[in-house]
C-alpha cells in the first residue's frame, strides 16, 4: 500500500506527503474530506479526477479536517490509496431511494461482494439519516461480522447541510460503501469516549425512534434546559457539550447520543441515534485529560498486528472539538505517538462516527468518540 496526501488551503493545492513509487495511475481509491462550500466546486471534483483517472473518488463534507496530526477548517485534506494486490469496490445510494435509513443500509450491503469481504468504509449524509437505522442495515446482512466502520457527514457546528458522494460533484443525501477485499489487507479499527457521566440515571418513558420525549414520566426537554442551565439558551449547539450516555441491554458498554435539534412545541429532542424506551441514560461531561486518553486508547485498539499500519482514517466527533477547542490538536498527537511516523493519518469531525462496540460485534453508531480505522498491506 502506498499513500500521497495532498491538502488544499487558501485557494491552493499543498503536496503534503507520497511515499516513493507512488503512481497516481494504479490509484484505486481517494478519500476527500473538507468544508462544504469548498468540495461542492466542481474544480475541486475536475482536479482530482484528472489527477487520479482510475480511482473512486470519495467526498465527505465535515466539521473539521484532520491530517496528520493537525487540524483545520475552511480546507480539503486528500489521501490517495494505492493497493499493491488488494482490492476494493465502491457504492453509492441516495437516501430517498430506499423506505427508510435502514434499507439504504441493507441495499448498500447488498451491493458489496461478500467473498473475500474484509472491512466495509461508510461515509453517509449526515443530516437526513438515522444513523442507528444506517448501521442495523449493515448489520442485517453481515453474518461473518465484517467490521463496518466510518462516519457520518459533518458541517461545523451549524447542522444544516452535509455534503457526500462517489465519483460525483457532492450533494445532499447521498450514502456511500467502500468495500476491501484481499488475503494481505489487514483492517482494525478502535473508539473510545472519555465523558464523564454525573446524576442520577434515568430511564427513557416516551420516544420514537431517535425523537425523545420523556424521561422517567417527565418533558425530557425541561429536564436538559435545567440540567444545562445558562447553556440551555444555546441549544442545540451547547447540547454538544453534555451528551446523554445510553446504557446497552446485555451489555457493559455504552453509547452515547448527541442532541441534534430541539422542538419547542413539542418538547422533544431528536438525537444522531436511536434511544429506545426503557433504556437508562444518563448525563454527561467533559473532562479533558480524558478526551485526549479516549483517543490513545483509540488508537491502540486499533493496532492488532506486529506491522505498522500504512494508514489510519481519524473520525470523531464535532462536540469533541468544541469542547477540546484550542486543545483539539491533542488528540491527534496522543494517536500520533501511538501509531508513530510510519501510519499517515487522515480523517474529520463528524456528526456521528460507524464502528463495532469490540473486535467481532456488530457496528453501532457512536457521538462523541474518537473512532479509528487502520489499514495495513502486508
């Protein structure tokens, strides 16, 4: 596997690293994540086109761009794959061709060959999928339990249009598989959180789907307002900053779910995620040592093999940045240090990040994790 990265910032290409013998013409596979209003230029689509002319070309718009271990806004950061006998196949959908987001989900698999399947990349819109929905899709039709793993599309912190596509210009709606496959690929992935959990926990008595309602017979609206305080005037952005832990049923682990937008009239709030009645949740906080931890302990996960991985796609989440801010480029340094120089890192901030609880377990939508894919070719 060799890599060439390229990032775009102040109106120009900026040659960021290429491994010797690079060739942009054996380039199966390019990964381009960056602010909205930049990717949806149809230069931008024109120039890496013709820059790599058997490639898939793979956008996601974000809420934040990660390369190596630095972060930017307003740019595009660019990571071109070339396999040396692995192989992948790429496809695409839109969210309004299937009933809901858990048959755009079921038909994406459906598309993807599974002999020799060995870990599937989604880079989904990010604002008119439920996220849960997308991933029992996947899972659907996944009885070898490939891992499936990547994130959702992201637009800063205003929550109102996420851009993707496959070999297009991008637009609005748009869900997209990248399928590996190949004896010598070696894929891992790892996500963690580091919040804080504090109150009492709580149970979930009204809610449809990821619309919550009621918790423990009470608006489950005035009850964040109260929790929040002088946050709560700033909703829905400050719900960024205190998310709710979801308890998993036969499971020690736990989600977390991230406020997306509120309903006055209704007093509801509808999450990235599903939050099933009779679930228990609680509060949560941040705690910045453990933010940055939660992304070494990512990134360790992540490593399941004597080699260095060639390339570590970086997802997390939009309200890790908000609460990291000046400090967001921590948490690329603590993975840094665990991958070292070999492993070039790429990736954004997103509004929800794809990957299994453990190795082996089926993919769930994460908020505020620091999700990591590592690819190998030995």
């Amino acid at each position: 596997m060799r890599i060439r990265q390229h990032h775009f910032k102040n109106e120009g290409w900026i040659n960021y690293f290429s491994e010797p013998g690079f060739s942009a013409e054996k380039c199966r596979l390019v990964l381009a994540f960056g602010a909205p209003q930049l990717i949806i230029d149809p230069a931008i689509y024109n120039h890496l086109k013709n820059t790599y002319p058997a490639a898939d070309i793979v956008f996601s718009s974000t809420s934040g761009e990660i390369i190596g271990s630095d972060v930017y806004d307003d740019s595009i950061v660019v990571t071109a794959v070339e396999f040396e006998e692995s192989s992948i196949a790429c496809t695409s959908t839109h969210v309004n061709e299937q009933a809901d987001s858990a048959e755009t989900g079921a038909f994406l698999m459906s598309q993807l060959e599974k002999e020799g399947l060995k870990c599937v990349f989604i880079i989904s819109d990010g604002t008119f999928i439920n996220g849960s929905e997308l991933v029992d899709g996947f899972n659907r039709d996944n009885p070898g339990k490939v891992p499936v793993t990547g994130g959702l599309a992201g637009d800063a912190a205003r929550f109102s249009s996420t851009f993707t596509s496959l070999n297009a210009v991008p637009s609005q709606g748009n869900v997209i598989a990248i399928g590996f496959y190949g004896d010598k690929l070696r894929i891992n992935h790892g996500s963690s959180g580091g919040w804080e959990e504090f109150g009492p926990q709580r149970t979930i008595t009204r809610s449809v789907k990821n619309v919550l309602f009621e918790i423990d017979g009470k608006s489950a609206l005035d009850l964040y307002k109260e929790y929040l305080g002088e946050y709560a005037a700033e909703l829905p952005g400050s719900a960024l900053l205190f998310p709710l832990s979801l308890s998993i049923e036969g499971s020690d682990k736990k989600l977390v779910r991230t406020i997306l937008s509120v309903n006055e009239d209704e007093k509801s709030m509808t999450f990235a995620g599903n939050l099933p009645e009779g679930s228990k949740v609680r509060l949560m906080k941040a705690n910045f040592e453990k933010l940055i931890n939660a992304s070494s302990t990512a990134a360790t996960d992540s490593i399941n093999s004597p080699e260095q991985a060639d390339l570590a796609i970086l997802v997390s989440c939009v309200g890790r940045k908000l609460v990291l801010n000046d400090r967001t480029d921590e948490e690329l340094v603590a993975a840094k240090s665990i991958f070292g120089d070999k492993t070039s890192m790429a990736g954004f901030y997103s509004y929800g990040e794809l990957s299994p609880l453990n190795k082996g377990s089926n993919c769930e939508l994460h908020n505020q994790t620091m999700t990591i894919t590592t690819f190998t070719e030995i």
